[in-house]
C-alpha cells in the first residue's frame, strides 16, 4: 500500500480549546494496532523519574512504538502557538508502511512524553509552566482530537488504560485554600464516560473522584475558605502497584495516610482504602531537635511535614505489603517503611 499522509487542521475543543483534526489523503489500513509500549524520552531521563520533575524548558527527544506503530515526534513553525512552533507526530504502521502525520494545534511549550493507548490512541504529555501538565488524547491514525485537559502529577497505569493525577486548580482571587482531589481517568472510554453526573446543572471536571471520601470533581469545588483543614498530597506523585491499583500518601488535619484505590470495577466504582501513617515510626525527633533546633518548636506538634515518601510499590515477599520509601532526612530514623494493603 502507498504511503497516506494526513493533513491536519486546528479545531478548538469545546472543553479546552486544543486539539486537531485531520483530513486523509489516500487509503487507510484499518488493522488495528496493538498495544504499545513505554515511550522513549530521550537519553537523558533517568530511570524512575517522572517527567514533571526534568528541567522544564528544554525539549529532548519524543517517540513511543509497539508491535504495530513507529511513533515519532518533530516540529515546525507555527505563529499561533505560544512557543512558536507546533509538535508534528509521525505515525508509521509497520508492515504495511502507512504513514499518518499528525498536528498538535495550539502545541504548549513542551512535550514530555507519548504513550500509545490500547489499539488506537495516543496520548500526550506537555507543560507550559514548570509543574502543570496538558494532556492530549488523540485518535489512531487520524489524530482526531478525544480530549484534552490539565493536570498535576500524571500517573500512567502500566497498562496504559487509566491515568490517575491531582485535579487542577483552578485560578482564584483572593485568600483561599486549595484541598487536593485525587481523581481518574479511563483512557479507552469517551470524554462524556469520564465527567462525573452526580447532579443536573453541574460542571465537572475531566475524571472521576478517587479521595478524598465526599469529593465530586465538580468545577471550583477544591477551593475552600481561608484557613479551611485541607488535603495535601506528601508522595512525590500516584504510584501504580498493578494495572488497577494506585497508591499515594496525603495528610489532613496533621496525620498522613497511605490511601489505595482500587479500580478493578472500573473510575465509576473505586473501592478507596487507607491507613493511618503513625509519624513516630520514621520520625526521630531528637535527632530533629538538634539538626534544626529554630523550628523544632513548631515542627514537633506535627512530624507528619517531616517526611516526604518517594517510592511506593509491593512488598516483593510480602503480597499484602507495601514498601514504602523516604527522602532522606537528618530527622528519620529509616528511610523504608513496611505497611500491610489497607
């Protein structure tokens, strides 16, 4: 089969206002692509490491491939966009040699990272700011814009079908406080699948709730009156433990907890556990009494803000355990802690 190119054009999404449309020029194969693989980010990303936490401001280089794509990623110039230039994907099928040229209309500053989505979808992180991501869903092969929405700490499941994150804040005058949402999103399923419909005459934002206990994800409702208790995530980021459950530790009201939500039943039904993290455990105080003796003072009534969990994942022998790791402090006593599944 020759080569089909496809040309794409801006559209605005209703619900964000970014995306693309493409029209094809040339027959199209209509074997679906199988599942992909964990995109390449370029050389220089660590092992581990989260895009969100790279240097922001230099692009390196983009692609993602499986079984059936070859999908790279490069540039051109573009007046609209506010770096100037626009993301071009190029989606190449094996086999067959179909090769699909894909647009990213008002493209953000930078992209981090494409993952392909079951059979036919890609999906897209950039930032336009240091810690804010922009997620593009794009279909296969025509790169039709499926959604788009902004989020905090993105976590990919390694299955490539649910994506867990922090809802977004959205911008606010005035004193407020912001109480963090846990939400997430089915990647296979329609944008209308993943708004919440708790209530008649309500805007939601992308996603369904996870934590906490109460939240609905509708519009502006993770601001609260100054001073108000609030929920602060303490792990760099959500932590898949399988294809369906995710983990991430927050504290309210002085105390962290390990929370994990399972989404076997699917975003709609998540079955959400948690369990009190006993600070006494990892925190020695003594030891913070003479490293930082000018806030031990107000540091001891909550040693919960003393520690900061880096890594979560399955206790390799212990199937109901969690292994949870710390970033090193001169105020913990261990920098690993063990803690049975809520």
């Amino acid at each position: 089969m020759s080569s089909a190119w496809l040309h794409c054009v801006s559209l605005g999404l209703l619900i964000t206002g970014v995306g693309v449309a493409c029209r094809a020029e040339g027959p199209l194969d209509s074997t679906p692509p199988r599942s992909g693989v964990r995109a390449e980010q370029g050389p220089e990303r660590a092992k581990g490491e989260r895009f969100y936490e790279r240097f922001f401001g230099r692009q390196l280089p983009v692609s993602t491939a499986s079984e059936t794509w070859e999908v790279t990623m490069g540039s051109e110039p573009c007046a609209q966009c506010i770096a100037g230039m626009a993301f071009v994907f190029t989606a190449v099928r094996k086999g067959t040699g179909g090769k699909y040229r894909i647009r990213l209309a008002n493209s953000p500053v930078q992209v981090d990272e494409a993952d392909l989505v079951g059979e036919s979808r890609l999906v897209v992180f950039g930032r336009n700011v240091a810690n804010f991501v922009q997620v593009y869903l794009l279909a296969l092969p025509t790169g039709t814009a499926v959604d788009s929405f902004g989020c905090y700490y993105p976590s990919l499941s390694p299955g490539h079908r649910l994506l867990a994150y922090v809802k977004a804040f959205p911008p606010h005058p005035g004193p407020v406080e912001v109480n963090y949402e846990y939400i997430s999103y089915d990647l296979t399923r329609s944008p209308d699948y993943n708004r919440p419909h708790f209530k008649a005459g309500v805007s939601y934002d992308p996603g369904w709730p996870l934590y906490p206990p109460g939240v609905t994800n509708a519009v502006g409702e993770d601001l609260l009156p100054q001073n108000s208790p609030v929920h602060a995530l303490t792990s760099d980021g959500l932590f898949w433990l399988d294809d369906v459950r995710v983990a991430f530790t927050d504290r309210f009201e002085r105390l962290a907890r390990l929370v994990v939500a399972d989404l076997s039943a699917g975003i709609v039904r998540p079955e959400v556990r948690s369990v009190h993290l006993d600070a006494s455990s990892t925190v020695d105080l003594g030891r913070c009494r003479q490293s930082m003796p000018e806030d031990f003072a107000l540091w001891s009534t909550e040693p919960a803000v003393l520690t900061r969990v880096n890594q979560i994942e399955l206790s390799p022998d212990k199937g109901n355990q969690v292994r949870l790791g710390f970033a090193p402090s001169s105020c913990l006593k261990s920098t690993e802690l063990t803690v049975r599944l809520p």
